[in-house]
C-alpha cells in the first residue's frame, strides 16, 4: 500500500480547486527526520525534544543540542523544523532529571511549567536552537501554555540566552514563535497571547484529556471522550478563528490530523497546515487532494450543527466513504 501511494508523494498538497495546505511530519528524533521527505513531509510540524532524554543518561549540554538541530536542519534541506522545547511531565517520564512526585502530574509542573521553573534546563536548549537557526528555518514552540503570563516569562529568558551567546560571541539566527493550544485556558486567552506569536498548533491529544477531564492514557475513557466530541471540535474552531483574526498561522499536531476520515473536517474548518505521524502522511494527503475545499466547508458546516459523538462520527464516515 506504501509503494501504491508513493505516486502521490510530489503532487502539489492542494484540493482538486487548489486549495493549499502545508503537510508536514511529527517526529521524535533525527533518523524519523531524514525520511520524511520519502512521505512527502513539506518539513516538521512537531519535534518531540523530550523523546531525546527518554533513553539518556544525562541531559544533552547546549553543544550536543546544537549539533543535532543543526544535524536535522541540513537533512532538512532548507524546509521548516519546528522544534517544541521539552514537554517533561505528566506521562513523560524523564530518568536524567529531577522531577517532582506529583499527585496530579498531568495538572503539575509539566511543559513551559517546567521549563521555567528550570532555566537550567531551558536556556541551554534555547542556545542550541538560536544557533541552529543559522543553519535553516527554524520556529520555536512551546507546550502546554495556558495564559500569557507564562509567555511573557519565556521571552524573557529567551533574551537572556541572547544576551549570554552575544556575550560567549556565538553566532545565532532569528526564530519564529509559536504555542501548541493544548488546554482550554489557551484557547480562551488567545487574544491576549498572538500579538506575541507567529503560529500556533493545535495539539488535540491534550486538549481532549483537558477539555473533557478525561486522562489521553486510560484506555476505559477513550472511546466515551475521543476528540471528535462536540466541544472540542468548537474548542479547534474558535482557535482558528482567533489566529484568522490575527493573521496568525494555524496549524494542528495532534493525532487527529493523522486520520485521513478526518481531514475533510479539519481543512473544512479552515486549518493552514498539519503535522501528521509520517506512516499516515500519504493517505492524509490522498484525502486532501480528491475533493473541493467548498465540500470541505460545508461538511464542517454540517458537522457544527450536530451534538452527539455518534452522529459526529457517521457523518465522517459517510463523507469519507462517498470519496472512495
Ligand atoms: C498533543 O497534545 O496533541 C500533542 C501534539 O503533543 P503530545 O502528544 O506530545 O503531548
Ligand atoms: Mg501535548
């Protein structure tokens, strides 16, 4: 099935009315990034930088960091890494550092909460990925912020790593800045906060178990809670709502951007972009590609309207079927 879509992998990603929607790969490590242009990734949509400290003794200093973002970008060849600093916390375990025992530790100290309680951590990673930034395009993106307060802190330590590369006379580049929209809060207090971004990607996982107060990792919930539940489909359109407002790009990285049956929804809805599992790439691409945006716009539409899960489900179903 791979080599029958292969044909597919240098088609222009548009609708058949052309249509454009960047489609780009998640991935967790350098060799996942050199085979994505095999999919026909358009660049990264989503690093996983915390899958690098999963397996590792010790904390990769900023040179070592330095070297593999820079790595990244030359296999990359001039398309766009995005690189999420360390979402550590909740169901990411890192042995190499200290973490707190929490009793809620998805509700804790995770994401941009950790990274600034811990500059320690933070700012070697930021050195790393300004001076990558000489190499390629670069855009920086935060996890799990909720309010712009936290964003505000960010900038701040991201000059002071300016400040200390000037200092140290290390060369570095300019980035683009941007949020995962993965809790309620962040998508209420949008307004306050894209003033300050340049993009912002919707990351579904969280946002359900967020929204719907059920943990992404109980398998007894994720049947009765999944992301095409009524509010966080509005949750997903007042976002891109808020960054059309704002001239601000949209992008989505959750799970749910790597089923094909869903796409008609998501470009409906109005997304620029996706970050898809590579294994899914193609068949997202095949979807995107055989029909109108205008369908796609009246399918959301149709698909605002109803409240139940179920209906939600067959009226995806239906549409992806009539496709076929
Ligand atoms: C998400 O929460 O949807 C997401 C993309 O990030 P992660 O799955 O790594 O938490
Ligand atoms: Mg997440």
């Amino acid at each position: 099935r791979r080599q029958a879509l292969m044909i597919y992998k240098d088609k222009p990603s548009q609708t058949l009315d052309g249509h454009k929607i960047t489609l780009l790969a998640n991935v967790g490590n350098l060799s996942e990034i050199s085979h994505t242009a095999e999919v026909g990734a358009q660049g990264i949509g989503l690093f996983r930088t915390e899958f690098l400290l999963m397996n590792a003794k010790a904390l990769p200093d900023e040179q070592q960091q330095y070297k593999l973002y820079s790595d990244a970008l030359h296999s990359l060849q001039g398309d766009v890494l995005t690189i999420r600093t360390f979402d550590i916390g909740a169901d990411k375990e890192i042995p190499c550092l200290p973490q707190n025992n929490e009793d809620n530790p998805a509700l804790g100290i995770r994401g941009i909460r950790y990274s600034l309680a811990h500059p320690e951590t933070f700012i070697p990673q930021v050195k790393a990925i300004l001076r990558a930034a000489n190499h390629g395009q670069v855009r920086l993106m935060f996890p799990m912020v909720s309010q712009v307060e936290e964003l505000d802190a960010a900038f701040l330590l991201i000059e002071r790593a300016k400040a200390e590369l000037i200092e140290q006379e290390k060369g570095f580049g300019t980035l683009s800045y941007g949020i995962v929209v993965e809790t309620p809060a962040a998508v209420m207090n949008l307004p306050s906060m894209l003033p300050l971004l340049d993009f912002v990607s919707i990351g579904t996982n969280d946002l359900t178990q967020y929204t719907l107060a059920a943990d992404r990792t109980n398998p007894h919930l994720a049947k009765q809670y999944p992301p095409l539940s009524p509010a966080v489909i509005q949750l997903i359109s007042i976002t891109i709502n808020h960054c059309k407002k704002a001239n601000v790009k949209v992008s989505l990285c959750g799970e749910l951007g790597s089923d094909p049956r869903v796409l008609p929804l998501l470009v409906g809805l109005g997304l620029d972009e996706l970050s898809i599992n590579p294994a899914n790439l193609l068949d997202v691409k095949v979807a995107l590609i055989k029909g109108h945006y205008a369908e796609y716009v009246r399918h959301a539409q149709h698909i605002a309207l109803l409240t139940r899960i179920t209906d939600i489900r067959s009226a995806i179903n239906a549409f992806a079927l009539d496709y076929n």
